[in-house]
C-alpha cells in the first residue's frame, strides 16, 4: 500500500535517513528543509503522513502543525525532536500530532510508528 | 511742713500709679509689644544706674560704662541666644532661671535648691543696694526741702525699714495674686515699662538742666579752665581701670543682663513673642545710650560745684542746690521707680523659686506634713511665696544696716559676679548636649564658694560688721589663701581677681566632670530636649509611660488641690481642645494628659516638684523616687531596644530587596544556564541522531551498493567529528567563563599568527574556488598574548568566511593595520552578510544565523561566542560590520603593550663625547 510521506527537518543528514527508511517501507518521499517550504508544499500536495521536525528556524513544527490543523486537515503527523521534554510532548499531541518521537531515534520504532498510523485509516 | 507733705504725696501717688499702670496692663493685656517689651528690659537699669553712674564716673570717669556695654554686645545675640533660651522655657514651662538648670539636667531637686540660695544670696546685697537708694535720696530731699530728718514724724525716723516694709507690701500685691507662674503678669511688665520712660525721662530732664542750664553746654562744661588735675586725669582712659578689667567688666555685665534673676524674668519668663527680640536688639542699646548719655557732664558737674557731697546723688543734689524743687522732684521719682522696679521683679522672682525650687520639694520629701494630698495647695503655695518676699527684703535691709557705706557700683558688682556663676551650667545646657548634673552641680558649688570666699567675705570685713584680719593676711595666715590675691595672684581689682578665680574653677570643673562622668537617661533626655530645642518643638507630647495608668479624675483633683478650682478646669478644657477630645472623671488617662498635667503643675511649683508629685500620685506613695526614676530609665531603656528593633526591621527589609533582586539574578542566570544545557543536549543529539540512524540502517542493510553504504559512512564520520567538536568547544567555552582556562602567554608576531591561520585553510578556499587577497604590513609590535587561542580565533573567522562564500564567486579579504595602540585585523566575506538585529545576537552561544535558501550551516554555534571571549581576554574587543547582501567584514582589535622606552642619554655624557 504506497502511501505519500512528507519530510520536513533542517539537517540534511536526518532527512537522507528518513527518506531512505520511507522509500525502503514502500512509500512516496518529498522532503523539505524547513517549516515554510513545508507550508508551501502542502498548499499542492496532499501527502498521506507528515514526519515534522520541530526545533527549525522561523516557522517552527509547532507552527506548521497548528496551522495544517487550522485548515482542517486530518493528515497523520509525527513529531521528532531533539530535546524530548515531558512538556514540549504534552503541547505536540495537544495541539493535533499524532505521534512524537525523540531524537536520536530508533528506525524501527520510526518505521512501527508510520505503519501504525498508516493502517488505522 | 508744706514741703514734706508733698514728698509724702508725691511718693504715695507715684506707688497709686503704678498700680494703675498695672491694672490697665492686666485689663487691657499691653504687654504684648515689641516697645513694652524693650522698656521693661531696662529693669536692668537700677538705682545703681541712676544715681550710681554718675557716683562711679566721679571717681573713675568712664568706667562707668562697661556696665553698660556688655548689655549692648549681647543684644545682638538676643535672637540667637535668647531666644533659644525662651523656646526651651515655653516648650518646658519652665518658671525660673533655677528651674530652668534643674530642668536641663534632668530636674534635679538639689541642683534648683542650689541654683536657687546662689541667686538670693547674690540678690540680697543688690536689693539692699535698692533700699538704700530710696531711703537715702529720700533723706537728701526731705532734708534739703524740709529740715533734719531726725525731726521729722516717727515713723520717718527709720527710713530704710519703712521702705523695705513698703517695698514687701508692694511686691506681694504685685506679684503673688495666682498660683500659676507662668501666667504672663502682663500688668506687672507694663509698670516696668512705664517706670522705664519715666526714669528715662527724668535723668534726661536733670541732665539737659545741668548742662544747658548752669552751663553753656558741653564745651562750657567740660572747658579746660573748669577742670582741675584730678578732674583732667579722670577724663583720661588710664582713670577707668586696666584693659583687663575692662573685658571682665564688659564680660561681667553680659552675664548679668542674662542670669540676673529679675531679667531671666523679664526677658526670658515674660516675653510673649520671640519676634520682639528682633526690635529689642536695636532698641534697648538705644536706651543704655540714651540713659548714659548724661552721665558724664553730672558727675563733672558735681565735682566742680558740690565737692564735699556724696557724689551718689549729684543728681538729686544738684537741682537742690540751685533751688529747682520740681526737678528734683522728679529725679526722685525717677530714681523710686528704678529702684522698685528692681525690687518688685527680684522679690517676686525669688519668691517663686525659694517657695518651687527649695520649700515645695522638701516639703514633699517631708512625709509627716502630707503636702502632697493637702486638698488644696494653692494658698500654701502663696504664702510661702508672699513670707518669702517678707524674709528677703528684711535680709536686705539686715545687708543695708551692715553695709553701711559702701559705694553702690561694688555691691552691684558683687550681685553680678554671683549670678555670673550660672554661666558654664547655662550655656553650656543649652549648647552642649554632654554637660551633666555632676559637672553642673561641682562647677557651680566650686565657682559660687570661691566668690563668696573672694568678694562678700572680705567686703563685710571691710564694712566692719565682722573683726577679721584675713584680707590682709590670708586665714591662719596662710599666705596664697588670701581673698584678694589667691594663690599670690596679683589681679588688682578684687572683682576681676573673684571673676577670673570663681569663674574658670566653675568652667573647668564642669567641663571636666562632664566629660570624665556619664548622663542618666532622663538627664539624656533633657539635655536633647534643651540643645535641640527648635528641632523638637513639633514634638513635644513625647510620651512618659508611667508604672500605673490614672484616671482623669485623680489629675483632676491634683490639679484642683494646686491650682484651684478654675485653673483646673481651664487646663483640661485646654487638652481637650487641643486633642479635640472630651474627658470623663472615669477614664484611664491618656499619657499625653499626664505630661500635660505635669506641665501645668510644672508651672505652678517648679518641673522638679510637679514630676515628683505626680510620680507619688501614680504610685500612690508605694514607690520611691528613685524607684520611679528607675522604672523611667527603665521604660526608655525599652523604648530605646524598641527602637533598634525596629531599625534592624528596617535594614531586613532592605537586605530582602537586595536578596530578592539577587534571586532574581539568580534566576535569570539559572534560565540561562538551563536553556545552555537545553541547547547543548539538543546540538548533541542531532549529530547523534545521524550516527544512530544511519549506523542501524547499515546494519539492517546488508544488500545496500557500495556507494550509498560509502555514502552513509562518510555521514556517519563526518557527524562524529561534529559531535567531537562540539564536546570540546563547549568545554572549551567552560574553562574560559569559569576562567579555568590556561593560557600560554608568550610575545606573539600577529602578521605570523595571520599567515599560519591562513596557511592552515588555504586548501579550503582553493577547493571552493574563493578568491582571497592578503594585505599585511612588513612589521608590526609584538603582543603579549597565547598564540595557540589567537589562532583559533582566526580559524573560526576564516571558516565562518568560506562557510558564507559562495563557491566561485567568493571573495575573501584579510588585512592587518596597526595603529600607536592597537593592531586591527579583518576578515571581510563577499557573502550574504548579516542583519543589524543579528549583528550581536550571533555572538551569543548557539545562535547561528540560518538561511532560508541556505539551510543550516555547519557548525557547532559556539566558535564566535568563544572567539569573543579570547579577544576580550587579552583586552580587545571583536565585532562585526555588515549589510545585508553586501557580504559581512568581522574584526578583532587587540592593545598594544607599552614597550620601554629607550634609555635617554645623560646631559653630561653626552657633553663629553
């Protein structure tokens, strides 16, 4: 079942990983490097499930989340984060994300997390 | 006969007028004026003034006039000096020159009873000087108009009596018709005042008679041809005494105008308004002039016309003897009326302070005489003022029948020098706040005994009313104790000698006990009470706490039992006024109503006896004075340690502010610190993140081609090398901000520290292909810096520059100038430079500028930070110049050690070369 996936993270590295861990599963990747492309992206493409970065300049995951749920979009998001704060998982899954996840990650965990999400639909 | 009568007349009517005076002053309530006020300081002039004057300056020419001058002198201290003296006397009402010490050092009962025998004791004699003035120009006249005095009417023949016993009369209906001393006796300051014009009057009358009537003037008067050798000499200033006796005399007479009693009275007890003084001071020198002004051609006069006559009365004796009767009339009112002035306001001076200062408190130290719960006090208290007036015009008279004739100038003399003895105790009170009880008492006890050893003493050996030989020899015929020459002093005059001995022993004792001995609490809070007077007039209800709080009723009934009915109920009908508050018989009595009763009480007998007479009320006889005065010290101790308290509260209060704004600090710094460490954790795991990722995905992939697997690795390298790097700088930047950092300090080329740095990333602008220019002087001065550090600062900016530049078309400029004081490098980039808000927010830790387009740069966000902190270290400064899309220029400047400067060349070798 192929499914589109955005990723949005501003460290190229991560997102090499995650591209490869998502086209590996099967699924559709595009990827940008921060909040604002995502916005733009997503005003032509209606991807399946986004995997969000939160800690990137300007437009932030917080602010990308908020805004794809003020629109009304239902899209499956996952929030990653470096910093893995009891607080900052709180307002994530508070204000609309799915799922968070705390950096460095374990691929198999990122990859049962995106199947999970995936096939609840 | 017809003459006589007249005299008689003339005497009765002039005593009828004074009560008039007096009645109408009480009426119509004059004294309250500047002039009346003035004129009634000049009960300073007496009979002594005068027919004295004119007496003194027919022996000594104008050594009549220091008297005259030291009045002047302090005049001109009347709003300084008196008038401080007159706010301490309100604000305490304090009701004499006695209570007025007592009060000062902590209302010492011993110290008023001392206070108040000197003061007698130097007034007796001066009264007698009264007594003597009126009886004898009295003699001079009737004998002169009517025949031998001894052939006159009997009761007559003992003139001196018959006056004291009129002048007591006189001064008991004047002065002793209520209770309350500090009630102004308006009518009685309006007589003084009126007795001031009158004898004002009189002696300018006689003088202008002498001097344009037998005379042609002064020219005429005191023309050469007139004067014989003597008379010449005497208007010379050699006849008037030495220099020395001079300033004492002045001194002497500056003293008196303050202490007498009679004028601590006039000008201190009874002045209604301290802007009075303002005119006094200007007005009543005027007067002295004025009064003076005629002294001179009489006494001249008189020695050329009456030789063999008592040159005391040249002034009554002159009209006489030219047959002017009205004149001489009036010169002998003019002298009644100074002398009764005189007397009234002395007699009832001493009265008051002989019944409150000495009768009253051992009375009510006396157990068995129950004054204290007496149901009414107030006609005890004036009869023992009234018996008291009785007793010192006849010690008076007893001191005129001794005295015989002795010139009235000495015996005015004496009274000053007794009175000047107040002077240390006074002044220093009101001016000092450490002269104590101890100093006051010894000073004044040592200072009054040597007087009475110098002057009376002798003085009555003199008179002949006592058989002693020790003027002459000293007693025992112990040589330095003899009264006129103590200690083999050789002060001719016996006043100066008295005035010098009495008054530095008084001085220096005071001094010295007050400083060698401490204040008691309640002397403490006098002596503040006194010298800061005008500070403190606001804040005069301070609270006295006492043992057991009264009823209104009981102050009620003490005031009644000393003052009378009506002056009960207007004292307290004032405190309710005053604090707009009505008071039931009931009631605890507030302590701002027991200070206020002791007051009042205060000024019917004395501060000393109201404080004791309330304090055995409140404790109804159980206690002790010195219970009481313990149980004082006590409550003020308390209020002291109260007050300490609430000084530390105050200075916690402070320390919390200060703690708080610390904490805040503190705060501030701990969010700074945890968004570090946030920070630092979250640059950590981001590398980590990489290396996790790709490590598990290498693993999981066995099949992956040989390119991507190189690929990851090269990731997975090239991110552990990150994590190193950050790991080191943010230790790195810990040891600099902690300052644990070691630094290798040696001199240092900066072109090589330049061209080294430079060297090191050459290949790196190479491989991107950026075009870089260096601009470097020949020379430059060495610094004093580590080398190693200076390198990693230019490291970080040259690869901040090609982290920037684009590739190909990067441009890199790195230039080294030096000026006097310092050596500049910079390191300029064609890139896209760096916003002004930017522009210091780069220097903080972990604040890189990012790129929309560019994504994130490389870098650990910590090498500018550090950089800074290296420069700064070694006194520079680093900072950025840069324009948006102009590419951005980052520059260090670094101090220049000051070398020696070349040993300069001696002069002298260079001469000889």
């Amino acid at each position: 079942m192929k499914k589109q996936i955005l990723i949005v993270d501003d460290e190229p590295h991560i997102v090499t990983s995650l591209r490869f861990l998502m086209e590996k599963a099967g699924h559709e990747v595009a990827a940008v490097g921060n909040g604002a492309n995502a916005l733009e992206l997503l005003e032509t493409i209606r991807p399946d499930l986004i995997l969000l970065d939160l800690m990137m300049p300007k437009v932030d995951g917080f602010e990308v989340c908020r805004r794809i749920r003020a629109d009304g979009d239902e899209v499956k998001i996952i929030m990653l984060s470096a910093r893995g704060q009891e607080t900052e998982i709180q307002q994530a899954l508070a204000i609309g994300a799915d799922a968070y996840i705390t950096k460095p990650f374990s691929t198999a965990e990122v990859v049962a997390q995106v199947d999970q999400l995936l096939t609840d639909e | 006969m017809g003459a006589g009568w007249i005299i008689i007349t003339v005497t009765v009517l002039c005593a009828l007028s004074l009560f008039a005076v007096a009645y109408i002053g009480e009426r119509r309530n004059l004294s309250n004026n500047a002039l009346v006020y003035t004129l009634s300081l000049a009960v300073f002039c007496t009979a002594w003034t005068f027919y004295g004057s004119v007496g003194r300056a027919a022996t000594s020419g104008i050594g009549f006039l220091p008297i005259y001058l030291g009045p002047t002198l302090v005049a001109i201290l009347f709003p300084l000096l008196l008038r401080k003296m007159i706010r301490i006397t309100k604000v305490n009402r304090i009701t004499s020159i006695a209570d007025f010490i007592a009060s000062r050092y902590g209302k010492s009962t011993l110290l008023a009873g001392l206070v108040t025998i000197m003061a007698v004791v130097g007034t007796v004699p001066y009264i007698s000087l009264q007594l003597k003035a009126i009886a004898t120009s009295f003699e001079v006249l009737w004998e002169s108009a009517v025949g031998p005095i001894s052939s006159s009417p009997n009761f007559l023949a003992n003139t001196g009596l018959v006056v004291a016993l009129l002048l007591a009369l006189f001064a008991i209906l004047f002065g002793t018709r209520h209770a309350d001393v500090t009630e102004h006796n308006s009518g009685l300051v309006l007589a003084i005042a009126f007795e001031a014009v009158f004898k004002l009057a009189a002696f300018l009358a006689v003088g202008l008679y002498v001097t344009f009537g037998l005379y042609e003037g002064f020219g005429d008067l005191f023309a050469p041809e007139r004067l014989n050798l003597d008379q010449q000499q005497l208007l010379q200033f050699e006849a008037a005494g030495s220099y020395g006796d001079w300033g004492w005399l002045i001194f002497l007479s500056m003293m008196a105008i303050l202490f007498l009693p009679r004028q601590f009275q006039i000008s201190v007890l009874e002045n209604t308004s301290e802007r009075h003084l303002f005119k006094a001071m200007w007005a009543f020198p005027l007067y002295l002039l004025l009064i003076n002004l005629f002294v001179l051609p009489i006494a001249f006069a008189g020695l050329q016309q009456q030789p063999t006559a008592d040159a005391d009365f040249y002034v009554l004796s002159l009209p006489l003897a030219n047959d002017q009767l009205g004149l001489a009339l009036l010169v002998y009112v003019g002298g009644l009326f100074a002398a009764t002035g005189m007397v009234i306001v002395a007699t009832v001076t001493l009265s008051t302070m002989i019944s409150n200062d000495l009768i009253v408190p051992i009375l009510l130290r006396w157990p068995r005489m129950g004054l204290a719960n007496r149901p009414n006090l107030s006609p005890i208290l004036l009869s023992i003022r009234r018996l008291a007036i009785l007793a010192i015009l006849l010690l008076a008279y007893g001191y005129y029948v001794a005295a015989g004739r002795v010139s009235l100038v000495s015996i005015g003399l004496i009274s000053f020098a007794a009175v000047a003895q107040f002077a240390p105790a006074l002044l220093g009170g009101i001016y000092w706040k450490r002269g104590n009880r101890l100093g006051a008492i010894a000073g004044l006890l040592s200072g009054f005994l040597i007087w009475a050893y110098t002057l009376p003493l002798p003085s009555l050996e003199q008179l002949g009313g006592l058989s002693l030989t020790f003027t002459a020899a000293g007693p025992f015929g112990i040589d330095w104790l003899r009264p006129y020459a103590l200690f083999g002093s050789t002060i001719e005059n016996p006043v100066t000698h008295s005035l010098v001995w009495s008054l530095v022993t008084n001085t220096l004792v005071y001094i010295t006990l007050s400083l060698l001995s401490t204040q008691t609490i309640r002397e403490h809070a006098q002596s503040s009470r006194f010298v800061d007077v005008f500070e403190r007039s606001e804040e005069l209800d301070q609270l006295m706490i006492w043992g057991q709080t009264p009823t209104v009723g009981m102050l009620q009934r003490l005031l009644h039992r000393f003052l009378g009915e009506r002056r009960a109920e207007t004292a307290l009908k004032e405190w309710e006024g005053a604090t707009d508050s009505s008071l039931q018989a009931v009631d605890d009595a507030p302590p701002s109503l027991v200070n206020h009763v002791e007051k009042v009480l205060a000024s019917a007998i004395g501060s000393a006896s109201a404080h004791v007479v309330i304090a055995s009320m409140l404790t109804e006889a159980s206690l002790t004075m010195d219970e009481v005065i313990n149980l004082l010290e006590e409550t003020s101790k308390v209020y002291r340690y109260s007050q300490r308290l609430e000084q530390q509260s105050r200075e916690l209060e402070k320390r919390t502010a200060e703690l708080r704004v610390a904490n805040e600090r503190l705060k501030e710094l701990d969010q700074m610190k945890s968004d570090f460490v946030s920070h630092v954790t979250h640059e950590l795991r981001t590398p980590l993140t990489s290396i996790r990722a790709f490590s598990e995905i290498l693993s999981e992939n066995g099949d992956l081609d040989l390119a991507q697997r190189r690929e990851f690795l090269g990731i997975i390298r090239g991110e552990s090398e990150r994590l190193t790097r950050l790991i080191n700088n943010v230790l790195d930047l810990s040891k600099i901000e902690s300052g644990n950092a070691e630094w290798l300090l040696s001199d240092v080329d900066l072109i090589e520290v330049v061209k080294e740095s430079f060297a090191l990333v050459e290949q790196l602008f190479v491989d991107k292909g950026i075009k870089t220019e260096l601009l470097l002087p020949p020379a430059v001065p060495t610094l004093r810096a580590d080398r190693d550090r200076l390198v990693q600062v230019m490291l970080n900016l040259l690869s901040n520059a090609i982290k920037f530049c684009d590739e190909e078309k990067g441009r890199v400029s790195i230039t080294l100038t030096a000026t006097i004081n310092t050596l500049t490098v910079s390191v300029g980039d064609n890139g896209p430079g760096i916003d002004e808000k930017d522009a210091d927010l780069i220097f903080a830790e972990f604040q890189q500028v990012r790129n929309v387009t560019r994504g994130k740069p490389q870098g650990t966000g910590l090498g500018l930070p550090i950089s800074r902190h290296i420069i700064e270290h070694f006194g520079g400064r680093l900072w950025v110049e840069s324009e948006p899309g102009q590419g951005a220029t980052f520059k260090f400047e670094l101090p220049v050690l000051r070398e020696q400067p070349p040993p300069e060349l001696n002069p002298l070798q260079a001469w000889s070369v």
